[in-house]
C-alpha cells in the first residue's frame, strides 16, 4: 500500500475480528511508533502493550465509556510521555511526539490490514490520574493515549451503534514533573525496553 493511499483509507474500527496479531506484526507497528519524529530526538515516550484481555478491560476502566473498543480488541498499546527523556526548556513537547507515535502506529497496522481507534486519555487528568494509580506509574511517567487494535469486523462496524458517552472531566491543576537527564540519542531504532508487557 502507497504511503497516501494508506492515510487516506484509514478510519477508526471499533470491531473487531476474533483473530490474533501476530508478534511480527505488533514489532511492526511499535517500530513505526519509534520511527517518527521527536523534539531534539527526545524519543520520549514507553509503551504499555498488551493483548491480555484483562489488562485491556483495565485500560479500559481508566479511560470510562468512549474507551469500549478495548474490550473487544485484541491488542491495546497505552502510549506514555517520558518526562525524564522530554526535552528540558520545553517539556511539554511530549504531548506531539507521543501523538505522532500513535499515529504512526495507527497508519503501520493500516498498512497491516489491522484496524485500530485513538483512544484519548491525556488531558482529561480523571482518566490520566486513574491510569497512573491502575498502572502504578512513576512520578515521571504520564500516559498519553491508548489504541486499541484488530483486524476489523466490517459486518459489525457497518450496524448502527450506540455512542459511547464520554464523562465530564474535572479541571485539575497543571502538571510541574522534575526533569532528569538528557534523552539517549538513538535515532529511528526499535528500543525493546521501551515496551512494558501487561504492566509498567
Ligand atoms: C485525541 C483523540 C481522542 C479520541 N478518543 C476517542 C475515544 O475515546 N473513543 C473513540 O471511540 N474514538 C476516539 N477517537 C477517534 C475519533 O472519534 C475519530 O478519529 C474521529 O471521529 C474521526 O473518525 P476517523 O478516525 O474514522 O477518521 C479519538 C481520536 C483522537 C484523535
């Protein structure tokens, strides 16, 4: 598939297929994640995958109603920022590399025939901080973004269906995470200790 024909197919599937991924594949699409841009190559984002069915029914929960995709999916990648490795006068800059993670990995696993759905948790800080208390996360660890991902059920994706409602979300305070030290240069290579299985 040509790289503008790939963008230009994909679309959110929230069905999904009893069929796994094969760990071919998942390498793909986390390598994709890996491949993009980042603010000074911070590369300054981890990922949470998991196909277990109870870890995603857990991401799940911490996002609330819009995140039911996860619980029929059979893989979900949470995306977190890494303010340890974010780049210093500008730490906020973790919020678009990680996007662009997610986003590469959505049009990888397009290219795949995998369907996949954004799933937006940062920064509706009730589902950010329900994710850092089920994932007990460090200090410097925000998640991002969840995607839940299958092959797509297109027979099930063409009925009606109702929206799931999203909550309202409190305002909280901003976030003030300590910096650490200056990111390891690696540049578009697949980092394998990036990726947490089931849990951080
Ligand atoms: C930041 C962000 C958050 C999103 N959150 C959700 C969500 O919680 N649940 C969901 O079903 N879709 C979610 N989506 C998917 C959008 O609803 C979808 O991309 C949009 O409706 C456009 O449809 P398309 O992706 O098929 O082009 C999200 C997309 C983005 C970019």
């Amino acid at each position: 598939m040509d790289t503008i024909t790939n963008i230009m197919s994909r679309r959110s599937v929230r069905y999904y297929l009893d069929k796994e991924i094969s760990d071919e594949d998942l390498k793909t699409i986390l390598h994709a994640g890996m491949a993009g841009p980042s603010c000074t190559n911070a590369r300054d984002w981890s990922f949470i995958v998991t196909r277990d069915p109870e870890v995603l029914n857990l991401m799940a929960d911490g996002n609330g109603g819009p995140a039911g995709p996860l619980r029929r999916a059979k893989l979900g990648i949470m995306i977190l920022g890494d303010l340890e490795r974010a780049f210093k006068p500008a730490p906020d800059y973790w919020v678009i590399d990680g996007a662009i993670a997610g986003q590469n990995m959505i049009l990888a696993a397009n290219a795949l025939g995998i369907g996949s759905v954004w799933l937006g948790t940062w920064p509706q800080m009730e589902r950010v901080n329900k994710q850092i208390a089920n994932f007990n996360l460090p200090d410097t660890v925000i998640p991002h973004s969840i995607i839940a991902f299958g092959y797509p059920d297109e027979e099930e994706e063409k009925k009606p269906h109702m929206p799931e409602k999203p909550k309202d979300m409190p305002d909280m305070p901003p976030m003030d995470k300590p910096m650490g030290p200056p990111p390891k240069m690696v540049k578009g290579e697949y980092e394998p200790d990036r990726i947490h299985m089931d849990r951080w």
